[in-house]
C-alpha cells in the first residue's frame, strides 16, 4: 500500500489515522515520534553519530548493504522510534530484510511499528484507537 500525502508528516498521519482511526491517538503518537526523530525515518541517533562515524544516509546505507554489522547490538537509537534495544533493533532489522526495503524506508518502519503495538503494546494500541484527548495518547505512548 502505498503511502499518500503530500508531506512526511501528511503520510505519517494518513497512515497511522487508517489502522488507528482516532485523530487523538494518531496526534499523541506522532508527538511523541517527533520528539523520538523529527519523523525522520532514517534518523540515526544524533550522539552516536560521531561515535559511530556515520551520518543519518551513511549508516542506513552501510547497515543496508551490510558494511555495518553491528546494527542490531550498537545501542544507537534508530529511525522514527528511535529503535534502540538489541531485540526490538533485530525485529526492525529482520522486518525490513523480509520485506525487501531499507531500515530507513517509513512504509517499512510504520508497518513495523503497526506490528509492535499489535503484538507487544496492546495497552497501548487500544488506548491510542479510544483515547478521548492527546494528552492522553501521548502519555499512554511515553509511559507504557
């Protein structure tokens, strides 16, 4: 499915508010993703960047082609949740490898996303599709 709008954030929305379908959830969600990464998909965290030696394009890039192998175990958050812990790392890794995309394409990274709170967040989703306020949203996100 392809993703429609006409900006980064339109697409987030479009996206999320299509399995969400609760504009308070979508709206707390996509806050909290945006103090996660500017909702920049590709997004490597920005004090491993020199660590690292690598730009946001350069480590996609590099873990892509598999230069870089230390993707899943290097603790750098990464993409527009910031996926930092080794397992959660794995699945993103594993979902994109399966899926035939990049770590950093957003269709990718949202279908991922999609997939942990469906199985691993449920609390979350649920509150994210009834949340009567963002604030609400939002907190459920940041806290749970």
């Amino acid at each position: 499915m392809a993703l429609t709008g006409n900006s980064i954030e339109e697409k987030i929305y479009n996206f999320l508010y299509g399995r969400i379908k609760n504009a308070f959830g979508v709206s707390g969600l996509m806050g909290n993703l945006y103090a996660e990464s500017g909702l920049v998909p590709t997004n490597l965290q920005n004090s491993f960047e020199k660590k690292l030696g690598y730009t946001d394009d350069t480590y996609t890039t590099s873990v892509d082609n598999g230069d870089y192998t230390n993707f899943v175990h290097d603790s750098a958050g990464y993409g527009l949740a910031q996926w930092t812990y080794w397992s959660r790392k794995q699945g993103l890794f594993n979902f994109a490898k399966a899926a035939g995309r990049s770590i950093g394409d957003l269709e990718m990274q949202l279908d991922f996303l999609m997939k942990e709170l469906r199985e691993g967040y449920k609390a979350v989703l649920t509150m994210l599709k009834t949340a009567g306020s963002v604030r609400q949203a939002s907190d459920a996100v940041l806290l749970q």
